[in-house]
C-alpha cells in the first residue's frame, strides 16, 4: 500500500521567518550563495516565500545575528566572508593542531583557558572512562576563539590517577600541549573513537558560542585511548553547527 506524501512528511511548525532563515542558511551554507554574494532583494524575497517585508527583514535579522551575513542601510545584504569551515577530524585532533591550522586560511586563532579544576563529569565521559556515578576526573576547559569570535568549546577530562602532580593540574598554558605531556608520562595517545551529534545549545553554550535560538550545535565526545586501550583524555567539543562542516575521508 503506498501511503499519502502528508502522512510521510512532518508539519513544519516553525515561524515563516524562521523557516525563510533556515531556506537561506542552506542555500549559504551549500555554497549557493557564495561569501560576498548579495542576498535576493527584499521584493524578491517576498515573491519566493509569500511573505511579508516586516517577516522577511525578521529572518534577515536572524541570519545577521549569527553573522553569516552582514548588512547597512541602504545597501545589499551579502554573505559574509570566511564564515563556514570544513574540517578534518583526524587531521586536527588537538586545539594546538586547530589553531595552527586556522592560521594557515589567514584567519587570527587563539586559545583562552576557562577552568582547570577536579569535576563530576558528564554520564558519557564517565562511561567512558568506567567511572562510577560519583567519580572524578580533572577537567581542562577552554575556548577557542577565530578572528576574537568565539567558535568552539573544548572540555578535556583527564584520569585523576594520571593527571595529579603534573602540569595537567595547573592553570596554565601545558608547553606542546597535553598529548607531548601525556607522553612523556608514558601515556601516549595510541587510538582516537570520536561520536559527533546535532543538538539543541545547553545555556552555558548558547551564552559562550554567542548563539541565537535557532542555532544547533555538533558536539564531539572523542576517547582517546592508550596503550592496552585504556582511555587516557576524553574530550567534549562543541560548536556552532552552523559554521562547520566536518569532512571524513575513506579508503576505496
């Protein structure tokens, strides 16, 4: 029996200025509309989506917010430059490695520290490290900023077993980053399992990322294994799913 299209299909419940705004983030972000393209005019806009000047301005309002485009008075709306990025999870498996690689697109990349303290981690990170319900783990929390903007969380979660006596409990800035520390502790990385989701912001993410409300988040949970497979820093990264893509290359 073939069943109805509107028994397959979900009613979109959203606002028309929010449904305008998501058309337009994928033609964007699809690279239809390229960085310094300028948007359709406010009168073609209204004739694709039968909407009006005042709901068409509020969805331009979102995109604006979340600087994918920008716009004056009197001017054209243009998609903004070197918004969106593609990145390679293999390739980039630490902030250091990130940062080094932003520069390379001649952007400005820097790395602020926000916590350095003994926490009780995420269900997830627990799991992963065989914690029990009330353990512990030494968490590392910073954020990495492009251009001053903030474009991503990093909350590295460390054995405490490994992590006390060593610089991984200072609140500082570790010489050649954790993996060189790890090491030469003798705990080098050996294997690294990443899980990446699409999720709505918590309100610490929203408010750090700068995010709006109809902005998604992809967070990474990556367990970084060492020898003997035992996990050695599992790490939880987010950010804005609206700037990123992530790209995964395979063997044939």
């Amino acid at each position: 029996m073939t069943v109805p299209q509107a028994e397959t299909e979900g009613v979109d419940s959203r606002s028309l200025h929010e449904r305008i705004a998501a058309d337009l983030r994928d033609d964007i972000m699809t690279g239809e509309l390229a960085p310094g393209a300028s948007l359709p005019s406010t009168a073609r806009l209204k004739e694709r989506f039968d909407a009006s000047n005042a709901t068409v301005q509020k969805a331009l309002q979102l995109l604006k917010e979340e600087s994918l485009v920008v716009g004056r008075a009197g001017a054209s709306v243009t998609v903004r430059e070197h918004r969106q990025r593609t990145v390679s999870p293999a390739a980039l498996p630490t902030a250091d490695r990130w940062l080094t690689e932003a520069a390379k697109h001649g952007t400005h990349a820097r790395s602020v520290l926000r916590d350095v303290a003994e926490v009780r981690p995420p269900a997830d990170v627990r799991s992963a490290f065989g914690l029990s319900a009330d353990g512990a783990a030494l968490l590392r929390s910073q954020i990495l900023l492009i251009d001053d903007e903030p474009a991503e969380l990093v909350d590295c979660y460390y054995p405490l077993d490994i992590a006390r006596g060593t610089a991984l409990m200072e609140r500082r800035r570790i010489k050649g980053g954790a993996p060189a520390l790890l090491a030469e502790l003798g705990r080098p990385a050996r294997r690294s399992v990443d899980r990446v989701s699409a999720r709505i912001p918590t309100q610490e993410q929203y408010r750090a990322l700068h995010l709006t409300s109809s902005t998604p988040v992809l967070r990474t949970l990556r367990v970084v294994q060492g020898d003997g497979g035992r996990p050695v820093e599992v790490t939880v990264m987010v950010k804005a799913g609206h700037l990123y893509e992530l790209q995964y290359e395979f063997e044939a």
